[in-house]
C-alpha cells in the first residue's frame, strides 16, 4: 500500500487497528487503541493518492494497517468466506462508486488460506484436498499428521479461488469484466514454520496474475518482482502520479509484455523483523535473491524466536505441522533439524541453491567453493540496505509513525 520496504515505512510488524467504520473519535490521532506502530505521516499510501483522485475505495475483511487514517477506504465490510456471499458485498461495493460516478478501487481480502483451517472446511467440505495428492514442500515431513495439515490448507486455497471466481463471474455480469484490472497476490507466502514470518523462500515467494485491459493473456514471466512495485503499478495503469516516497517500479510493460520495460533488476530484496508485538518475536532478517541463489542475513542471530501462535500446535488455530516435525524427527532429521534451529542457533549468514535445494536445508555459507557467489550477495545486500535506508538491525530502533518532515 506503500511501494516501500516496511523499514522504510515505518510498519516494520503487524498491527491491529479499530474497524474503519467506527467513529473517528475512536482511532482519534492521539487514542491509545492505535497501534504505536504503523505508516509515517509524510507517506502517501495508495488509499489516500486514490481518494485524492476521486476513486471510490472499499476493502474487505482484516485490515492490519496503521494508522487507520493513513488508509482512509471508502467503506469496509468484514464479509464471510462464502463465494456467494463476497459476490453481494462486491457488487455493492460497485452500485455505490455508480451512485457517485467513480471509478472503483477494491482491495478484496480472502482469508480461507489463513488458519484456522478446519473452521473454513466445516463449512466448505467439497473443497477439501486429497492427502494422497499432495506434494510435501522440501522443508516440511512427509508424513500423514503433514500431509493432512497440508490437504486441509490446499482446500482453503480452493475456496479462496471460488470467491475469486464469484468476483470474476460478477464483473462479467455487469458487463465491466474487459475493462477492469485484477491483480492476484497474497501477503505471504505458506502458513508453516520456515515460512510464514521467517525470510524463508517459502515465506517470501507468493503468486502474483494481472488480467485487464491491454495485459497479454497466458503468459508467464520470471522477472524479479516485488510487492513494492504494485503500488507504482495501479498508479500508472490509472495514469496517476506516483509519489516520490515510491521505492518500487510499475511493472506495467512487463504486464504488457513489452521489451526492455519494467524493474529489470539482478537481485530482489525482503526483510523480517517481527510477527506482532512481543519482544520475543522479533528476529530481524534480510534476504536477497539473485534468480538461483537465496542470501541470508541474521541480524540479531545469537536470539532466540518465538514462533507466532499459528504457527504452533495451538487449539485455536488447529496447526498440526508443528508436532507432526517434532513426531518425525528420526525419520526425517533435516526437517526437524531446521525447525529448531529457526527457533535458536541460526547464523550469522546462510546461502542457499535453490534449483538444487529448494528447501533450504543445505547452508552453503561456509562453503568454500561458494565464496565468490557469498561476497557477490553480501555486498549487494550491504548496498541495498545502505540506500533504503536501513540503518538499524533492532526493530526496535527503526522509526515508525513520523510526522511531516
């Protein structure tokens, strides 16, 4: 919402902000119930440079952003996960931007691929996965206690996609489906342990399809991207001015499939500081990925982390993939090996081949027939980190929520 790193933002963790619906006296600019950490002030996000413009703004579902007046929707509905049910609150999401005469902007939120996974197919059995059919991500056991987790997590990412299709078979009905811009992404990557908050390939690779007007269909490009550039993106779609504050690049020729155009880059850049609060989540990371080579920095590698709640075998969020590593340990000893050591004793460092370790299991940090390619990803993270301003390897330092300068 930004196109910055969360360094540079200020909203280096997740945050719980009051619904946006409430009465403005109830997230007031000095309220308590705002998060002390979120957007700086002098930070246009999208909402606001959308709204500037007379775009009607809705969103639904959670809103883990801050400060709630940084990203001032036009309406907000918590809709269920029903397909049927995302369709109607859609579809009047657009009949109030027609009452207004605006052109619409909806950030529609999905949940179903978030646990708890056996709350969403209580209600939606028919989407559930086959445990046989599943492919075991590397990093993860392969035993039935995983792959059960696995078929249920796989059939909340079917039932994400039938509300995607709800939306898709809406806009086709009113007949704006050709003119209208769809960009599928996720905020994270798979909701295991060396995945979700971690700087795991697994935690940062997310998917990312565009359809719309003058974007080439069935084409599927491997340029290094990142979230940074969706912002930009939308921004130059609509022929809005982007901000200076931008730290991403509109990926609009690549989407066009139009030659030389885009980022281009040779390394895309990611960061972890902490899940939520708590001091005991935080473990600041960097990452840079060069298209085979995946580079680790461990900033504060001698602590400990505490994994969020849904990542352990807690009864509210139904994870089993947790014990199922700890039952596995004699038969699969690298899997369980690289759970604990998430949690204490990870260096300094790690590199990883992923078109030959995909898991990240093997660290070639010390390996010395690696160095070149470690001193190649070591200086470029060095540059990186010194023009985006990442001054600070405790979280606790970066500043966050700073007035206009």
């Amino acid at each position: 919402m930004t196109g910055m790193y969360p360094h540079a933002n200020g909203h280096w963790r997740n945050t719980v902000t009051p619904r946006l619906s409430d009465a403005d006296q109830e997230f007031g600019r000095q309220s308590s119930t705002v998060d002390k950490v979120g957007v700086h002030e002098y930070v246009q996000t999208l909402p606001e440079v959308l709204k500037a413009n007379n775009y009607y703004t809705a969103i639904t579902q959670k809103f883990h952003m801050s400060p709630p007046w940084k990203f001032p929707y036009s309406d907000r509905n918590p809709v269920s996960n029903d397909p049927e049910e995302f369709r109607k609150v859609i579809a009047q999401f657009i009949e109030d931007s027609e009452t207004g005469n605006q052109p619409f902007f909806i950030q529609a939120n999905i949940s179903p691929p978030h646990r708890n996974f056996d709350h969403h197919m209580s209600k939606f059995p028919q989407y559930m996965a086959d445990p046989d059919d599943i492919e075991v991500p590397a990093y993860l056991p392969d035993t039935p206690e995983m792959r059960k987790d696995l078929s249920k997590y796989f059939g909340c990412i079917q039932l994400a996609d039938a509300c995607v299709g709800a939306i898709v078979e809406l806009l086709q009905e009113k007949g704006i489906y050709e003119e209208t811009l769809i960009i599928y992404t996720s905020d994270q990557g798979e909701p295991y342990h060396r995945a979700k908050a971690s700087p795991y390939y697994a935690g940062m690779h997310v998917p990312l399809i565009a359809r719309g007007p003058e974007i080439l269909q069935n084409i599927v490009q491997d340029e290094l991207i990142s979230h940074i550039d969706i912002m930009p993106t939308i921004l130059d779609y609509a022929g809005l001015p982007i901000p200076s504050t931008v730290q991403g690049s509109s990926l609009l020729g690549i989407l066009e499939n139009k030659v030389n155009t885009g980022p281009q880059r040779q390394y895309i850049f990611a960061e972890h500081n902490s899940h939520g609060p708590p001091r005991a989540e935080h473990y600041p990371s960097r990452a840079v990925f060069d298209g085979q080579f995946y580079y680790i920095l461990n900033l504060m590698p001698d602590k400990d982390y505490l994994l969020p709640a849904d990542l352990q075998e807690q009864k509210v969020w139904g994870n089993q993939s947790y014990t199922a590593t700890e039952h596995a340990e004699e038969l699969f000893p690298e899997q369980y090996a690289a759970l604990r050591m998430l949690e204490s004793g990870r260096p300094a460092e790690e590199l990883y081949n992923m078109n030959t370790d995909p898991g990240q299991l093997n660290n070639l940090a010390q390996d010395k027939d690696y160095e070149s390619k470690l001193e190649e990803l070591r200086s470029a993270m060095k540059e990186w980190r010194k023009n985006s301003g990442d001054d600070f390897d405790d979280p606790l330092d970066i500043p966050t929520r700073l007035g206009n300068p």
